[in-house]
C-alpha cells in the first residue's frame, strides 16, 4: 500500500516523500516538510506561499490582472458588467468615477448560495426525482399485467362469437398491443427526461462539491445557480389503461359492434395527452374557470365551440362558415357549409373528424380529410344540438317540424340505437 494514500500513514511531504509535513503552500498546494519548503520556494518566494498544514487551504487566489498581470484582481466593477480590476485599473481613466465591490463579499455570497444550493439538492431536489423515476419504474413493471387483462376480457367475449369472431379479435389485439407500445414509449420517454435531469443534478452536485473546496475566486464567483431550473418538477404521469367495452353480437357490423378500446390517455397532472388524441377523454370539472386564451374568431355571435384536441379548436356563429383555430389564436381551416346557412352546433367524433348539424337540410354531416359527407339525414324532424359520448356514440337532439315534440337519439355510426 503506499504509505502516502494510506488511511492510517500520517501526512508526508509531497517533495521528499518520506519526512513528516510540517507546512502547506497555500499556492500550489503542496504538502512540505521543513528542509524541503526552501527548496520548494527557490524560484521566487512571492509566488508561494507558506502556512501551517493545519491552515491550509485558508488562502484566496485572487485571480490576475488581464491588463495588468503583475496584480490581483481584488474587486468587481460595477459600471463594467462586475469585471475583476487591480487597483491600477481602479485609479485608471477607464474607471473614473465607477462604483467597486470588494471580491471577498462577493466570494462569500457566492459560497453561501453554493452551500444553499447544495442542501436543496441533496435534501429536496434530488429525493423528488429519485421518488419520480421509481414511481415510472413501478408502472412499467405492472404495464404487462394491466395489459393481460385487457386481452382475457377481449377472449372471453371472442370464444362467443366463434370462428366469425377471430379475424376481428386478432385486429383488435393487434390495435391493443399499438397502444401499448405507444403507451409504452411514452412511460419511457418521461423515464429518459427524469433520468437525464438526475444526471445533470448529479454532474451539479459533483461540481458543486470541487467549487466548496476550492479557493479558486474565479470558479466560485462564475457559479451560476440552477436551482431554479433543477425545481421546476415534471408534471406527475400516471397510468390511465384503455379499456374494452362489448356489445350485442351483430354480425352485419362484426368489427365495430364487438366492442371499442377505450385508447389510454398521459395525465401529467396539467394536461392529459391522449394516445390517439380523441375528443372525449374523462376530466374532473374545475370548480372556477379557468381562461385559456383569447381568439377572435370573426363569427357573428359566436354560437359553438368544441375541441378538436389540446391545441385546435372548432368555432361556428350565425354564418355558414365553420372555423379552425389553433391555441394562439392562429386561423388553420374554414369550412363552408353546404346549405348556405349556420349550423346548428358543431361536434368532433373520437376519430377527429368535425360533425355539424343543418336544420335546413335536416342533416347530420361530417367533415373527413377536407371532404363534406351526409352521416345522417332525418324526416320530419330537424336535429339541433350534438355529443359524443365516451364510447364513439353520437347523441343528436331534434324537434318535429311544427316544435311540438322533442327527443334525444343515440347514433352508432347512422344507425340509431336508442331514443329517449
């Protein structure tokens, strides 16, 4: 073992190696023995400088003059973006009648907020991101069992449906295990952000720990503090399984009636981001509106607003024209409406597609890739307002043409499967 590393060997004289240190250079850092500090100080005494071992490291090294290098630098001026300036630099023209601080103060402040900083990220900061990253760990541990299930209730229903049913089970297994990768990737993802800011804290914290045991004044009074950055904690992602929902076997329509997968949505404590961005998505109400923004839309009395995802929005007055805009307020797409005159209301089904009612034609029509088709068309009645529900279905109220009756139908595509 040598015996200048070991634990138990006492300290030794950097230069000679064997002789018991007795005095530090303060400048080099340098352990020194008494023969040896003549020696070490042969090339010139004011560049060293001598005290006990035990006072060691108790020196600051200013840092030197750029104008001039016989000096150190030993304040900041004010008026010059806090350079470090000699006292020649002080009595020069250059700083006539500028305002000086002493770069002790500013040391010692600076080693307070180092101190500071150093505690909140080791007691706080840190702690947060570990509980963080073990919370993504844990859901992605349970992922495949949440999974699991999903794919027993999907087999339980498919051995009712027999052979005829396979080719649709094995679809939407396929369209199940799509979302699990996304769902996936996006559990990984977040993993990845925290992991890399636990890095960049702990690449902090190292720098941190050299800076506290330097006496080095232009590393300390260079820090810049990143606290504020390290506290901005990402939004808590929690784990929202998509889920099946059967229906009344219907063999006309195997696909769609054997049930619809509920995709899963990221909630991030402040927005809830969806797999496959659908409209509907379960939120809990807030008890005060909250503005979001701002948008001129141009409508005359503006009548229907509904989302299109977190960034776009459809809006529609007493014109027939119906109007994109994205969160900033930005024009994206406007949509003319057949019959010439406003719609009604306006809807986005769980594909994205934009829905709107004519009370002239007495239509329900959707807007797919830019192109206007008939979805549903009524008689003797004339349908006014519209919602999806959270399983795809479309709900449409009407009037009868003379305003003496009303009702509320639930739509599957153009089919009507309830009335109330």
């Amino acid at each position: 073992m040598d015996p200048r590393s070991s634990a138990q060997d006492v300290h030794r004289c950097d230069l000679c190696e064997t002789a018991i240190v007795h005095s530090y250079c303060d400048i080099c850092h340098v352990n020194l023995c008494v023969p040896c500090i003549g020696k070490h100080i042969s090339d010139g005494y004011e560049k060293h400088k001598i005290v006990q071992f035990q006072e060691r490291r108790s020196t600051l090294i200013y840092p030197k003059c750029r104008t001039h290098p016989h000096k150190i630098c030993e304040s900041q001026c004010m008026d010059c973006n806090n350079i470090c300036v000699c006292s020649s630099c002080m009595a020069s023209e250059q700083h006539g009648r500028h305002k000086f601080k002493e770069i002790t103060e500013v040391y010692k402040t600076k080693k307070e907020v180092i101190k500071m900083d150093t505690e909140e990220l080791v007691n706080k900061i840190s702690p947060t991101y570990k509980k963080i990253s073990l919370e993504l760990e844990n859901q992605l541990a349970n992922l495949n069992g949440g999974y699991e299930k999903l794919t027993t209730t999907m087999f339980k229903q498919g051995e009712q449906w027999h052979r005829e049913i396979d080719i649709v089970i094995n679809k939407m297994i396929t369209e199940i295990s799509e979302i699990k990768v996304k769902h996936r990737d996006i559990l990984k993802k977040h993993l990845d952000e925290i992991k890399q800011i636990q890095s960049f804290i702990k690449q902090t914290l190292l720098a941190l720990k050299e800076i506290e045991k330097s006496t080095e004044v232009s590393s300390t009074i260079e820090y810049s503090s990143k606290i504020t950055e390290f506290s901005k904690f990402p939004p808590k992602v929690q784990v929202l399984l998509p889920t099946f929902t059967p229906n009344p076997i219907d063999s006309e329509k195997l696909y769609r009636m054997f049930g619809q997968i509920i995709p899963s949505s990221t909630d991030t404590g402040e927005n809830i981001v969806s797999l496959n961005r659908p409209n509907t998505s379960f939120r809990e109400l807030l008890n005060e509106p909250e503005l979001v923004a701002i948008i001129q839309t141009g409508h005359k009395n503006l009548r229907s607003v509904t989302c299109l995802n977190e960034d776009r929005i459809w809006t529609s007055g007493e014109t027939n024209d119906i109007k994109c805009f994205n969160i900033k307020g930005s024009l994206l797409q406007t949509i003319q409406k057949k019959s010439g005159t406003c719609p009604n209301d306006i809807a986005v089904d769980s594909n994205g597609d934009l829905l709107y009612t004519s009370g002239t034609t007495k239509t329900v029509c959707k807007v797919k890739n830019g192109q206007t088709e008939e979805l549903i068309r009524l008689h003797g009645w004339k349908p006014g307002y519209l919602c999806v529900t959270s399983t795809g279905d479309l709900l449409v109220t009407m009037f009868s043409d003379d305003y003496t009756q009303s009702k509320v139908v639930r739509y599957s595509g153009s089919t009507e499967k309830q009335t109330v």
